[in-house]
C-alpha cells in the first residue's frame, strides 16, 4: 500500500527548485532554476517536465527504464538545493521561508519516487531491481543529508520554542511540532560522531532491506508448485485448475499445472486440494520460503537489519526499535501493545483449541487415524463451514464476479455513502494493460479524483494488497488525488469471467477504504494528506469499509450470478452473513502469532539478535513463551518472508487489531445510526477522512463517533468474549 522509501521522503512532496545561497520569502516560493541540462533533458525524460494530463496522471506510455536514474539524481540535486537554500538563508526563520518552504521543495523526486517505487511493487522487472538495490545507500545518505543538516534544525528548532507566539492555526502549529520531532528523530540533535555513524547505519539498513523484499519476490516465483497430472488436483474447480494449465504453459512447462505462492503461509488452494500428500508439498513449500538456503535466503539478512536497526535505536536514545516506533503511534508504549497482544491471544487460543476439535472430529469420523496438521486446517475447516451452513465456498464464486463487485459493490457503497460517482476513463495510459482508470466525481459534479486499479496477479507484483498515492492532496500545492489500489486475484483462462473468493471480495473493499481516506484528504499541508496517520491508524478507515461488504443493501446489488444475472438467493445469502465468526480463533491467532514475533525481534538489545541460524528457534520461542505455539496454527507470516515489516510495518503489524478496536465500535455506530446513509457518510467524511493527519488521530475518532471506542465490540465480532 506504501512506497518502499523512508517515512520522511514520503512526506516531502512537490516543489519549486532554486539554487541561491540567500532569497527572501517570496523568492522562496516563485524561483525557478531549472538548469540547461533539465530543459534539454526534458524533451526526452518525462519526468523533466510536468504531466499535461488531468491531475498531472502519470505519463506511463512514455517512461521508461532509462529514464528513472537521472530523474532522480537531478531530482535529489534539485532538492538538496532547495533545502541548503532554505538553511542558510539570512532572514530571520519563519513559518514561511522554513517550513512552508520545506514543504513545498522536492518536486522531481517525488515525482519520479512516486512512480518508481509504485511500479517496483506492482510491476517490476530486473532493471527496476538492479536500480533499486543501488539506489538505496544513496536514498539514505540524501535523507540524512536533508534530515542532519545543523543550520536548517537551528531554524525549526528556533520556530519551535516560539511556537505559540507565531500566530500561526493549529494545523501550522501541528505542522511545525511534527517537523521539529522528525528531525530529532532522524539524529539532527546528535553530534558529528554520532550523526556519522547513524548514516553508516542508515545506508546499511536501506540495503538490506532492499535484498530482504527482492528476496521474497524471487523465493515466490522460484517455490511455484508443478503438478504433472490433472487428477493430482482432485477438489480444485475446473476453472482453477484451467488457470494453472495455462501458468504451466507461460512457463514451458505444456500438459503439467502450476500453482503459484501466494504471501501469506496459508494457500488458497489447501481448502479443495483433496490430495493430502499436495496439500502437505505446497504449506511446506510456502513456510519454507526464505529459511532453505540458497541464494534466496532471509535469515541472515533479517539478523542484519534487526541488529542495526536496534543498534539505530539505542544511538537515539531508545531501548529498542520498537520504543522507537511506537513512540510516534497512537498506541505510544511497548507495554500497551504487548498487553492488547497478550489479552487478545488467551483468548483466541481457547477458540482455536475449540475449532481444531471440531476438526478433528471430522477427521475421526471419516475413519482416519493421523492428526490435524496445518496443511490440513483449511480443508476440513471447509468442510465443516459446509456441513454447519450447508454452503460451499464455491458455490460463492459465481456471485461475485469482479466488475460486479468492484461497481454494484466497492462503487455503489461509496455513491450512497459519500454521493460521489464514477466514470471509466479510456483515454489515460496504464502500464499494464488489465489496468483500469475510473474519474471519481465530488457530490458537486468537480473531479475529485483519479482511481487506477490493478487487481491481477502477475510474476511482476509482489504478493498482498495494498494502496498507494501517485499524487496526494493538498490546498498549498493545489494538488488533488491519483490513487492506486493493488490486489493479487488469479487472472482466469482467456474469455472467462473473473470469479472472486469472499476473501477477495473483502479484500476490495478493504483497500478501497484506504482509497477513500486519500481521495476526501481536505488538508493544506502535503505532510498531513490522506493515509499520512499513524500506523496503527490507517488500517482503520480500511477496515471500516469491510463492512459495506456484507451489508444486506450492498450485498444483494452485486451478489448476482455472472450467467443468469440472478440475486443470490436469500437463503445463501444469508448463511453467508451467519459465517462472519467462523473459524476467528485460527484467523485471529495466526495474525496475532506475526504481531507477536515483529514486537519480539524488535523488542531485543542489539545483542540479543538472533544470529542467521537462530533466527526460526527464536520464532519458536516466542510462541511457547506466549503459550501459543500451535503447530496446527502457523503464523500468518513468517519471519523471513513478512514482507510488512521491511515495508513499513516494522515494530507495527499490530496495528491491524489495534485498528480493529476502533473499527468494530464505528461499524456499531453505524448500525445504530441508520446504516449506509447520506447523513452518516458525510458526518465520516467530514470529521475524519477528510482531516488526514491534520489532528490527533484519537481526537477525530471521537469528533465523528462522539465517544470514546470500546474493545467489547471487537471481543463480539471475533467471539473472544
């Protein structure tokens, strides 16, 4: 959902470039430099010159590999321009010629970060990748040369200790607050010494993470399962096992069937493969990824970043680099997020305990004697959703096919909620070409943004879901959205329709939320636009969005049958509804066994790293120590393939049930105030997904609820109470 570059670069986005020692205010904000080399430049590289398409939408038809290296060393010499300007100017500071200014600098970076790393997740190739790796030292270093420049902290620290005396709004006041933190947080208070080696450190981890996330898309691709004969698929829709004919034939391998990885430990395919001894190959394969040796191995590269990133930690004054995290999240402590942890996994363990029993029942009752494995969960859970609801999960599929669901569900939810609307656009480039463009309309008819959604799976995309934003939002640089959202969903065999799983379903809608928080963004500073919220709140707006999903209104307006058209029926219908709780011990500790391991390998001295070879003892572990180590139960990730935590989650993937807190009470608070309405969309629009990161997270949480959030409708929910 983010772009794979540090916190602060993210938050620097647009600009003007400048290249003189000294300038007033005004020249601050209108000094155009653009050198010989730029305008030359320009009538080759596109990102030399601004997008004449609507919103300045990326010009993907003309960018190519080539272009991005010197994009972004003329966009990194720009900018470091800018900011030495801003520095050693010899007027007085000023919100203005400081951090207004600062806001505004960057403009070619961002504008080539913003595409470039879009694509290296969604659509990547060996060059992108080869530049990535080189790239990332350099990236580090340009950011430590922004965020360790002495002068420029002299002026923001000088702003900040007159703060309340600048008669600026609460929003500047924000503003100038966060910068000053996040400048002290990147070392800037440090002295030489300690500023050199946090840059050494700094370069090193970029790297590192950089080969971690290659890594995984490589063991992805390398670990595919082939399956010489088609009875070996035995339990598999004819249409499923047409669509892994075909990847066997992309990859030369004609008359066998090949059955990609997905990024989680759990497969799809382990809930029908009837053939045991394949459903035990393909989990083995998954929760092997990384840890098996070869040149695609994590565990050595994981022990290094989580020894300099402790080590980082303890350089600024942290215990450890969850401390660190944590600090700048609405969670703030260790202690409360290992407690929520704790109190949440006892009680999904007794759930879990319950469901693998049931499980085993069924095995007993077939008259087989072995005992539940993990490749065997997601089976007999099927069969037993089947035998408690009397419904099949494929019987699902033909109901929820893709452009149904996208616009009679993601869409129609929205335009009842919000009254915004959308129109496919033909005319804007993609770079693939099953991607499509949408113009969404504010209520008053004004575009108020670009929607691109690539929803297949490719060798090119990494593994998940996520949103990203091309362009953000903001009244200073009068800017409106380009909004991205990413999903894996298997591409069917050519002329068949797109037939998606419920999870697939949700999963639309899910990121669709975050979608929503980035289009409303009503903010004036780029540095608060959108999903610029802390992490254990930005899954929220997403989760809150779920719940369109399943509302009786919405589900019946795209729950139709691909051939005939027919509303599902009422009575599927609604056995779909009464699944909402099933099988929530296994779903909800498998993601908090994850949780647990991020905060445990990022709560740990640097010392206390575990070597290469340590590194899948110390997972181990940890579950035992927390009374959770199930064998039946794996983590949703495992440590050297959890792509979340060296993209942005480190010390973080809580933030997922954190999140849930407040999104369990919102979807109360809807029900309880009249559901999918114009009154209670805008009322969320307004007070929350609108403001951004403009105001304390847990403030606009109780501006649009009126309340504080209480864990009991979560408890409810996921029948941990």
């Amino acid at each position: 959902m983010k772009l794979q570059i540090h916190f602060f670069l993210l938050l620097l986005i647009f600009a003007s470039c400048s290249d003189s020692n000294t300038a007033s205010d005004d020249e601050l904000f209108s000094m155009d430099t653009e050198s010989t080399m730029g305008k030359t430049m320009a009538q080759s590289n596109p990102f030399f010159s601004d997008s004449t398409l609507p919103l300045g939408y990326p010009r993907f038809d003309q960018i190519k590999n080539e272009h991005y290296e010197p994009a972004f060393k003329q966009g990194i010499e720009n900018h470091l321009a800018e900011v030495e300007m801003i520095a050693s100017q010899s007027n007085a500071p000023t919100f203005e010629n400081t951090i207004v200014a600062l806001e505004i600098s960057g403009q070619l970076y961002n504008s080539v970060a913003s595409v470039f790393f879009a694509l290296s997740s969604a659509h990547t190739n060996d060059e992108i990748l080869n530049l990535q790796q080189r790239l990332a030292p350099e990236l580090a270093s340009y950011e430590d040369s922004i965020m360790l420049n002495r002068r420029l902290f002299e002026r923001i620290s000088d702003l900040y200790e007159r703060r309340n005396t600048l008669g600026i709004n609460d929003e500047s006041i924000r503003l100038l607050s966060k910068t000053y933190k996040d400048f002290v947080r990147a070392g800037a208070a440090l002295d030489l010494d300690q500023q050199e080696r946090l840059k050494a450190l700094n370069a090193e981890i970029a790297v590192l993470e950089t080969e971690f996330r290659q890594n995984i898309l490589s063991e992805v691709n390398d670990l595919a399962i082939v399956v010489d004969s088609r009875e070996e698929l035995a339990g598999l829709s004819e249409s499923r096992i047409d669509v892994a004919s075909e990847e066997a034939a992309e990859s030369g391998l004609e008359g066998q069937f090949v059955i990609p990885l997905l990024n989680t430990s759990g497969q799809p395919t382990l809930a029908y493969l009837q053939n045991r001894d394949l459903r035990e190959r393909i989990h083995k394969a998954s929760l092997s990824r990384g840890h098996r040796g070869g040149e695609f191995d994590n565990r050595g590269v994981l022990s290094a970043v989580l020894e300099k990133r402790a080590t980082r930690a303890n350089l600024l004054g942290y215990a450890n680099h969850a401390e660190y995290i944590l600090e700048n999240q609405t969670a703030l402590t260790v202690e409360a997020v290992n407690e929520r942890l704790s109190q949440l996994a006892s009680s999904a363990l007794t759930n879990v305990l319950e469901e693998l029993a049931s499980l085993q029942d069924i095995i007993t009752y077939d008259g087989q004697d072995f005992e539940l494995a993990s490749w065997d969960w997601d089976f007999y859970s099927e069969r037993l959703r089947t035998q408690r609801f009397d419904f099949d999960a494929d019987d699902l599929s033909p109901y929820f096919e893709l452009d149904n669901v996208l616009q009679r569900g993601v869409f129609y939810a929205a335009e009842n909620l919000f009254g915004i609307t959308f129109q496919e656009r033909f005319d804007l480039p993609v770079y693939q070409d099953d991607v499509r463009v949408f113009e969404v309309f504010d209520v008053n008819g004004e575009t108020l943004a670009l929607f691109i959604a690539d929803f297949y799976a490719r060798p090119s995309k990494r593994g998940g879901a996520w949103m990203n934003a091309y362009i953000s939002q903001s009244h200073l640089l009068e800017t409106k959205p380009v909004i991205a959202n990413h999903l894996n969903i298997t591409k069917p065999t050519t002329g068949q329709p797109t037939l998606l799983t419920f999870d697939e379903v949700t999963t639309m809608f899910h990121e669709f939320g975050h979608a929503l928080h980035g289009m409303f963004s009503s903010v004036e500073f780029p540095s608060f636009s959108g999903t610029r919220v802390p992490r254990d709140f930005v899954e929220f707006p997403s989760q809150v969005n779920e719940m369109w999903a399943v509302w009786p209104e919405v589900l019946k307006n795209y729950a139709v049958h691909h051939q005939t058209g027919e509303a599902m029926p009422i009575d599927l219908l609604n056995k779909v509804l009464s699944t909402q709780s099933f099988n929530q011990g296994f779903s909800t500790l498998e993601y908090l066994s994850a949780s647990i391991i991020d905060q445990a390998l990022h709560q740990l001295d640097p010392d206390k790293v575990p070597s290469a070879g340590e590194i899948m003892d110390f997972e181990l572990r940890t579950l035992k120590e927390f009374g959770i180590l199930i064998p039946s139960v794996p983590p949703r990730y495992r440590s050297t393939y959890f792509s979340h935590i060296m993209g942005g989650y480190s010390a973080g993937y809580y933030s997922y049930i954190w999140s849930e807190v407040l999104d369990a009470d919102a979807v109360n608070w809807f029900k309880e105030n009249g559901g999918l309405s114009r009154f209670n969309g805008d009322r969320f629009r307004a007070s929350l997904l609108s403001k951004g990161g403009s105001k304390d997270a847990m403030a606009l949480y109780r501006d649009f609820a009126g309340r504080e959030a209480s864990i009991t409708a979560l408890l409810e929910r996921r029948g941990l109470n």
